[in-house]
C-alpha cells in the first residue's frame, strides 16, 4: 500500500487506547512510530487482559507497526534521551493527565526549544479548561457524562455502555484526523503545533441527531433497543430461527419490503403510509413484520431481502464476524509472529488506498524491545547502551543489541 505519511516520525508516549489507536493508525499510512515506554511495566495496558501466553491481547489490538524504546522518564539520562528522540521527530503523541509533560520536563516552552516544527497531538478526559480539566477520564465515565449511555438500553429507564470503549477509540481517531491536517497546514502557512480533544468534546459529537434533539427541543432522547430511534422500520426482527437486523430507509424500500413479506397491503394502511406514520405506530409495524418473517429461516430471509436492494444482515458474534466470507474476502485479518516465535491474527488498519488495504508490517513489540537499536541509531555506542541497561536507566528487552528490526 501507499505510504503517504512515510518520512514522518512519530514518538508515542501515550497508553492505554485512544493514544494508541491514534499512533496505530498514523502507522498504517506509513509513519514511523517510536513508542516510548517506562521502564516501570511500560504502557499499562501491558497488564491488562486477555492475556495470551503472557502477552496482553489488549495491547496487541492497538500496537501494530510500532517500535518500543523503555527508558526511565524521570531519570536525567532517560529526559536526556527523550529530549534527543523529541528534537528529531515530526509528532508527539501523549494522552497523560494534564500537567504530567511538564511535570517530566517537557514544558510547552521546553518543546518549542527542543524542535520549533514539532506537533503535539493530546488527549485528555475533559480537555483543557473548566472544572474538570485535571480529573482523570475514562471511556465508561465520559459515557456516562456525555448523554451516550442515556440512549443505549432496552427502553426507557435504562442506561447501558456501548459494548467497546467507543469514546476511547472514537477520540484516538479525532486525534490522528487532527495531526494529519496540522502536518497538511504546512501547505498554506496553518499549521498549528498543538492538537488535542478529550474524551468528553469527542463523546459529546458522537450524539449526532440525538444531540441536536435535545439543543433545539430540550427533549432528552431515551433508548430505542434494537430499534433505530426515528426510522420504522429499521431495526432487529425474529425470523423463523434467528433474528435479523433490517434497515427501510425510504418509501421506495418500504413497497418493496412489503412486497417481499407477502402484505402488499400494508403500503395503504393509514397507519404504515409515511416514514413519521411507521415510526409513530413501531409496535404494530413489528408485530406484522415478524408475523410474516416467521415464515422462513434468517438465512433465507437475509439474501432475499438484501437482493431487493434493502439492507439486511444477520447479527454475529465477534468470532463469526472475524469468520465471515467479507471479512476473509477483504483480508482483515493478517497473521504474524512475535519475537518469541508465537503467532499473532491481527486485524488490519480500516483505509485502503488506490485499492491496496493496509497492512501489518511488525508485530505488537515486546517491551523496550527496540530500545538498544534506536539508541544506537542516535548514535550510542554498544557500551552506552549496555551501561545504562545495567544501571536500569532504559529496558533492552528480549532482543539482542543492534538487532535487526
């Protein structure tokens, strides 16, 4: 695949996922992602589950085509080091609690010193001013303070989380959107050299229609289940075997759909007529929609319905999605192998470019795993490196000094 983020580097001192997912996809296009870690565990969620033979699955998902430096932040040889690494990149990225870059050193003003061409990509909880700038965000709370889990659940009444932490990784990819137009604004004189978004403004986009429902008519949307909340009918339906998700998104549909059920005469009835008429009078619609969906099996429903130009889909699991024709067909899923010799399945980056789909080049790296080679690019010596290793200033990892990548 084409690169066109090749040439930039960046250095990744976030953790967790939206930093992460941020570097992963700035990686994808070609960027050349240092990942600098501390040598106290490295990013945390090293440690967090599922694990694999010891390797932390939740890590893997977000660390792909990325290099491992583990130093000591706070010792004067580790800020000596990161200062070197920061004055010959392109991009910072780091998603600490506000205050914590200076806290290591690394003032605004001490940046602009270090490398006046230099972006900063930043997220937080509750972005940089109010009274909350200086509390810790996590994507359960911001889903919970943004309105999100208002309107996901089974009915009225009830506040679920989305399944993924969807703040998390929605806000990683703002993040990344807004690096790559920083790095775009060198064309015309508008290149800003700090980008940030919290995990709140990023939440609070998500809303979308729902949102504006409640700005313009101080109506608080609640949840629709499985149904869309304004469009009928468009939602999940019981089959003879399993259910079904379906989306009628226009008159034209409707007819058809009717057709196609076997109820041409639902398309007069006064209460299914318009797109406001179906959505007014949802539960009746369902009820004769799954009457007439009992008559076959999903799998010979989802075809037929599909054939007539009508969105429709069964509803997997995650195992059965990964399995799925398309998704095999698209090649999503890329196999690699860890350092240690284990084999990895990982899910590709989402753009394709000029039709070529992004790809895995590396595995997820084991921590400081690169450490001693990009030092030594930097130009230490083997007897720097292996001194500071010795004196638990950086972390070499598992691979032997001057390895190859």
């Amino acid at each position: 695949m084409l690169k066109p983020l090749r040439g930039i580097t960046v250095i990744d001192l976030s953790r967790a996922l939206a930093g992460p997912y941020c570097t992963a996809l700035l990686a994808d296009m070609g960027a050349k992602i240092i990942k600098v870690e501390s040598v106290n565990g490295g990013d945390t969620a090293r440690q967090w589950p599922p694990f694999q033979d010891g390797h932390s699955l939740y890590f893997d998902s977000v660390n792909r085509n990325k290099a491992s430096v583990c130093i000591d932040f706070y010792s004067d040889e580790g800020r000596e080091i990161l200062s070197s690494l920061i004055a010959a990149a392109d991009v910072l990225v780091e998603n600490f609690k506000p205050g914590t870059l200076e806290k290591m050193g690394f003032t605004p003003a001490r940046l602009d010193e270090l490398n006046p061409g230099l972006v900063v990509g930043s997220v937080t909880g509750f972005g940089n001013t109010g009274p909350l700038k200086d509390d810790a965000g996590l994507d359960q709370v911001i889903q919970g303070m943004s309105g999100l889990m208002s309107v996901t659940g089974p009915g009225p009444g009830s506040a679920y989380r989305v399944g993924v932490p969807i703040v998390d990784i929605t806000s990683g990819m703002i993040c990344a959107f807004g690096i790559v137009a920083s790095l775009l604004g060198t064309r015309n004189g508008e290149r800003p050299s700090r980008v940030s978004t919290s995990l709140l403004e990023t939440a609070l986009n998500l809303s979308a229609f729902q949102g504006q429902k409640a700005l313009s008519l101080g109506e608080a949307p609640t949840p629709q289940g499985n149904n869309h909340p304004v469009i009928a009918p468009y939602g999940m339906f019981a089959t003879a075997t399993e259910s079904i998700n379906i989306a009628v998104g226009s008159d034209k549909q409707w007819r058809a759909f009717c057709g196609l059920l076997g109820v041409p005469f639902a398309v007069e009835d006064p209460r299914f007529i318009t797109g406001a008429d179906r959505s007014a009078n949802r539960d009746q619609l369902s009820e004769l929609i799954e009457t007439a969906l009992a008559a076959k099996s999903a799998a010979d429903w989802v075809p037929l319905i599909s054939r007539a130009g009508i969105p429709c889909g069964p509803i997997y699991d995650y195992t059965q999605a990964l399995a799925s024709e398309q998704v095999v067909a698209l090649g999503l899923v890329q196999h690699r192998e860890r350092l240690d010799g284990s084999e990895l399945p990982l899910l590709r980056g989402p753009l394709s470019l000029d039709g070529e789909a992004s790809e895995i080049l590396t595995p997820p790296p084991l921590l400081g795993q690169h450490t001693a080679d990009v030092l030594m690019e930097f130009g230490m010596t083997h007897d720097d490196v292996t001194r500071l290793e010795r004196e638990g200033r950086i972390v070499c990892g598992p691979s032997k000094i001057g390895a190859q990548r």
